[in-house]
C-alpha cells in the first residue's frame, strides 16, 4: 500500500508511538496489525515499524478506513511524503479496547512483536 502522509489526530504522538497516516479511499484488502518495512519517497531506504490498517474501533466508531504506520527509530517529519509499505506480516487482528491506557499497552505488545520478528528474520 502507499499514499500521502496526512495530518490526523496526533493520537499515536500522545500514547507515545507516533504514526504516518494515509487515508485509505477504499475498502483495504486486508486489515490487522503488521511487521511492516516502509520506504519513504527520495530515500529508497526501508524502514522497520508496525502498522494498523482499519477503522480504530476504540478511538471512534464507523471511522473511515485508514494505514497508520510507526517507524522504529525516525524522528523526521513525514506530513505530505508518499510512503510505500510492505506487509511483512500480521501480528494479530484489529480489536476495540476499554480505554486508551489498554490500547496504548497494545500498542507497545505489537512494536515488541514486530521487533521480534525483524530480529528473528534478519
């Protein structure tokens, strides 16, 4: 998948794990959290992160479908860049938590997972 990063709801910065998000125009053909690699226009260079391809079930109800992506170890602005992303693997599916302390601790189980996973295959 690939698009435009797009301002959101700097919900992602607030429980700690930034994200680039691109606003999907049509039903994705898959949904889940994933171990993601991301190549960032003009640098051509993959980036590890995890990512979330849905409708944010715990943040708001009937949400248009979005990519949110965080990237390991990147700092850098990303607002209007085409990011392209590979799915490396599904982590788990989507899933409406109580609260956003539970989502937030969900969160950081899948960057965990993802980072396993990249360790475990080079």
């Amino acid at each position: 998948m690939s698009g435009r990063v797009a301002h959101g709801e700097q919900l992602g910065r607030t429980l700690g794990f930034p994200t680039a998000n691109i606003v999907l125009r049509r039903r994705p053909p898959l949904a889940g959290i994933f171990a993601v690699e991301a190549e960032i226009e003009e640098t051509h260079q993959p980036v590890r992160g995890v990512a979330s391809v849905g409708r944010r079930p715990t943040v708001k109800e009937n949400a248009a479908p979005l990519l949110e992506v965080h990237l390991f170890d990147w700092q850098q602005n990303l607002y209007g860049r085409h990011l392209r992303v590979q799915f490396l693997r599904k982590l788990r599916d989507e899933a409406k938590y109580d609260g956003l302390e539970a989502l937030r601790a969900a969160i950081a189980r899948d960057a965990e997972a993802a980072k396993d996973y990249f360790a475990s295959h080079g």
